[in-house]
C-alpha cells in the first residue's frame, strides 16, 4: 500500500510575512492524517520555514525546489544536495517544467540532479507533456524518453522510494486539469514502464499528479488507482485550498 503524499510547490512566492501567515493558518487546522504532507519553499525560506514548521509541530515534511547536479565546488549561486540535508530537507523536485522550460534543464541534466539527490533526499522527478505533444499523441513516448534519462543513468533501483510527478505542462499554472482518466492513462504507463526493469519498485513507486490541482477536482484525481497524492502549485499557497486538498487525498 503506497502512502499517499501531498507537496506544496510555493514556487517563487511568499515572503517572510506570508510564510509565517501560512504555516499559522496550517497549524490551527491541520488534521490527523495517514497522508504524507510537504512543502517546497524558495531556497532562501527553508532554514526558516523548516524552524516554523518544528515550533508548530507540524507533520509537513521540507522539501526544495531544486538542486545542483554538482556536490560542491565553484558553482555560483547553486545550492547542493548535503546543504538541503543540513536543513532538514527530505525532499528535492527535479526536472519542474518551469526550470526544463525557462532554465533550459534537458533529460539529461535532470537525470545528473536526481541521481545526486536520491542518496540523502526523496527525489520528486516531474515528468509532462507540451500541449503540442499531446495533440500529436506524443504524450506516452515524451514520459518514456524523460524516464528513460534517468533510468540509463540510476537504473530501476534510483527510483527505489523516490516520487514521480506527472504534470502535463499545459495544466501547470494554467487552470485546465487533467482529466481522472488522462492522469490514471499515463501513471499506469509510468508504472508498467518501470515494471519492464523492476516490478516491485514500479509498484511501489508513489506517482504525484500536478497541474492546477484544487479543492474542487482533487478528490476525483486522488481517487485514480495509480494517483498518489498531488504536486499543488497555486493552490498551496492557501491554506484551507491545501487542507482540502490533502484530505481529498486520504484513502
Ligand atoms: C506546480 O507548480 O508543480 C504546479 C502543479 O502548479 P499548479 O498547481 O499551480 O498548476
């Protein structure tokens, strides 16, 4: 039985002020639950973000929005995998379509970021389609080719207790959603994917669903058989948005 797991992805937004706002709004209502919370503040909020989140007591786990692909070194404005470790980070987003798309990342860098996350963080590897692809029924050779990167380089084992996210690019920030039966379409192929090289790991593998998740379509998403849980940008950003969110996700 795969835990299911909700993630905040704050993106760049907040401030101190609104950060404290928040996790005070997330601990007057936070529920007794079997689902794994966490949230992805900037990199520059995370150390405090992490002591708010320890003096509230909240179960909500830490986790970036990227990583460098580097260990250490002369790599200018990068943040690495043992400093997210020294601040109690448990998990790293990689291969965001924000970051493929405006930073430039390929299959391959991402593949490098995942495989120096995964040995002291929970990698969470987002995976989508363009618009463009999906009207060209590319949609199903896109995830394979973005799979492929990083089982070439970790094999199925990398993705032993790692997360995947799949988050069709043209529903992220934009307020169309996948269908139920487009997300469970593409995590079953995500999943038989992985099940040609290591079927234990492809079944226990927990597959996220992002793109404009929201109180109103989460229940039906999170009810798809192979649906674990939400990546939720905008939407968790408000509180009770969030917590609606993540009850929807309770089994
Ligand atoms: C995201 O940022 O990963 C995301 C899914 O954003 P949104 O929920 O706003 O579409």
């Amino acid at each position: 039985m795969r835990q299911p797991l909700v993630a905040g992805n704050w993106k760049m937004h907040g401030s101190r002020a609104d950060n404290a706002r928040l996790i005070g709004a997330l601990a007057e209502r936070f529920p007794a639950t079997d689902v794994a919370c966490a949230v992805c503040p900037p990199h520059v909020y995370l150390s405090e973000v992490g002591r708010m989140l320890r003096a509230a007591e909240l179960p909500i786990a830490l986790g970036a929005q990227d990583v460098s692909a580097e260990l250490k070194g002369a790599f200018t404005g990068e943040v690495s995998v043992s400093m997210l470790e020294d601040l109690d980070c448990s998990y790293v987003i990689v291969g965001h379509s924000e970051r493929r798309k405006a930073e430039g990342e390929d299959d391959h860098l991402v593949a490098r970021k995942f495989d120096a996350a995964r040995s002291k963080l929970v990698p969470i590897l987002c995976v989508g389609e363009r618009l463009g692809e999906r009207q060209e029924g590319e949609t199903l050779a896109v995830i394979a080719r973005q799979l492929d990167a990083v089982l070439e380089r970790c094999g199925a084992i990398g993705f032993g207790g790692a997360v995947i996210a799949y988050e069709p690019r043209w529903a992220i920030g934009t307020g169309m959603t996948a269908s139920p039966e487009q997300a469970q379409e593409v995590h079953v192929f995500i999943r038989r994917h992985l099940a040609q090289q290591d079927a234990k790991i492809a079944d226990e593998v927990r597959i996220l669903y992002g793109g404009s998740v929201n109180a109103g379509n989460a229940a039906e998403l999170f009810a798809m058989p192979d649906v674990d849980g939400g990546l939720i940008g905008g939407a968790s950003l408000k509180a009770e948005e969030f917590l609606a969110i993540l009850a929807a996700a309770g089994r």
